[in-house]
C-alpha cells in the first residue's frame, strides 16, 4: 500500500506545474488546504534594484503579485521549495515582508480557499491534475476572490494601475 502523503496537495501542485509560472499560486493555495490555521497571502512585491538583478539577473524589474502563506504570525514560502532543497521553515513576517518590499496585501483564510476549493475543484486540481470547473486559472480564482486589481504581462502578474481596472483580463498559472 503506498505511504500516505503528509501534504497531498502541495506534493501534487509541485509535481503538476510544469513550466514554473504561477508556481506561488499553486503552492501557496495547496499549502493552505493543507495545513489548518494557514492564510493565503497576495501582495505587491518590489521590483529588484540594480544590484540585487546584477546578483539574481532572472529577478524581476517591475513590481509583481506574489502568493504566500502565513500562520501563527510566521511566512511560509512554498515557492522556495525547488531552491531550499525541498524544506520550507518559518520565517519572521517583519522580515520577509521588509525583504521583498510586500504592500498592499491582502489574504484569503482557509476557510475562504476551502469554499472555492468546492466550488471549482481546486483539491481534485491539485492532487490529481483535474481541470477546474468554469475554465478559470487558479490564479484568476485567487486574485479575484481576494480583490486584487491586477493585469498579465511580460510573463508574470503585474498590480494594474491605479486609475484602472484591469483585473481578470488574462489569467494565468
């Protein structure tokens, strides 16, 4: 009998991604389901300053939408798993929020992403590779649910200006 997996839907969302993009939305959303108390997070992340793209040259120039999980006042940042050689620990909310330059936040508590699990298949999604109801992207679900204004381009999800309303026009991931 095969052993059981200790966070099914985060094991299955890092076995589906494929090309890497959307990568924190799938994994932040599985980690969630996964673990009670647990809050999705989407915020704006700081675009990279000269020296940190001369030391990371495939960091982003512009400010980008980032997902990730945060319990018990910690971070959790299931997108590093790949990098940190499959373990994810706590880190300090002060200090990856002053890290990254995060603003304009907003969450989803577990109980909101378990809604939407239902209602578009999000579980099945993640573990077994099913494609959700309504055609959506898990992406689009989240940014929608958590009222992000947001817009597609240069392959990654950029905050929308201001003064427009931009959100939901391409999805991704």
């Amino acid at each position: 009998m095969p052993k059981k997996t200790v966070m099914p839907h985060l094991s299955g969302a890092v076995a589906f991604e494929g090309n890497g993009f959307g990568t924190c939305f799938y994994r932040a959303a599985a980690f969630v389901l996964d673990a009670p108390g647990a809050d999705l997070c989407l915020g704006t992340f700081a675009g990279g300053t000269e020296e940190e793209l001369r030391a990371n040259p495939s960091g982003s120039r512009h400010d980008f939408i980032h997902a990730w999980v945060e319990a018990r006042g910690d971070v959790y940042a299931p997108s590093m798993l790949s990098k940190s050689n499959g373990f994810m620990g706590p880190i300090p909310r002060d200090q990856y929020y002053e890290a990254n330059g995060a603003r304009d936040v907003k969450r989803l508590t577990r109980s909101e992403v378990l809604r939407l699990s239902g209602e578009i298949g999000l579980s099945a999604h993640l573990r077994r590779h099913k494609p959700l109801k309504g055609g959506k992207r898990v992406a689009e679900v989240l940014l929608e649910a958590a009222g992000v204004n947001y817009m597609v381009r240069d392959g990654g999800v950029l905050p929308a200006p201001r003064d427009s309303d931009m959100g939901g026009t391409q999805p991704t991931g």
